[in-house]
C-alpha cells in the first residue's frame, strides 16, 4: 500500500522505486513548521526502513535511543504537573524480560512495584509506570 503525496512545500526524503504507477513519486517527506518538523511516512517501513529513517532524526535531536525486546513497546508520555508515564506493551505470547535503568526508581500503577533494574511482562501484558 502506498500514499501519493502531493509535497506542496514539504522537502522529499525518499522516493517510491520499481514501475507502479507511484514510482518517482515521495515516499517519505518533512515540511518544517515553526520550530519543529512534520514527516509523512507514505507507505510501511520494515525494520531496516525504520531504522534507516529515525537514526537521523535520533542524532539531530540527540535523543538516547532505548532498545526493547523484540515485539515490545515503550511510550513516553508527560502528564499534568511534568509527570511522566512509560507504557511498556508486550504484544507477543511470549514472557518478555528488559533492563531499563532510565526507568529505574519509577512506580508501576498498575501493582505498585517500583522498578530497580529488572521488568518481566506477561504475554500481551501491560506497564503503566510513573517516573520521578
């Protein structure tokens, strides 16, 4: 599946390859917008892709990539009054064990649990803990 994406200013980063109808057309484009920048993603990335796309905006931004298990994910999200919330998503039928330090001295809401070092997720479990 594949969006034609009409860059109307937007500066192309990728283009669709091959000899659909789409070929030569963006694939995956940025438009700057007062301080920040917005990316459309016309089509689904594989791994690979999604490596090669954020590892620049990773180093611009000179965030610190963290680094899950296979088929588990971590949101970061800021509530009122600066607290912040990590959902870690185990979305496999497997027992998942992480060691994230940057989690380290957070409380998980949903059992109390403060973390120190080691979490283990249930299949299709759920982490909701809040960081200091």
């Amino acid at each position: 599946m594949a969006s034609i994406i009409h860059r109307e200013g937007a500066e192309r980063l990728a283009t669709y390859g091959g000899d659909e109808f789409y070929a030569g057309h963006s694939a995956l484009t940025v438009n700057a917008y007062g301080k920040g920048k917005a990316y459309f993603v016309g089509t689904p990335l594989d791994e690979t892709g999604m490596s090669a796309f954020m590892a620049p905006i990773i180093k611009e931004l000179d965030l610190k990539s963290l680094d899950t298990p296979e088929d588990v994910s971590l949101s970061v999200r800021y509530g009122d009054g600066g607290t912040r919330y990590a959902f870690l998503i185990n979305n496999s039928a497997a027992d998942k064990r992480l060691c994230l330090s940057e989690l380290n001295g957070g409380t998980e809401l949903l059992t109390g649990t403060v973390i120190n070092d080691l979490i283990e997720l249930k299949p299709y479990g759920v982490d909701v803990i809040a960081l200091r």
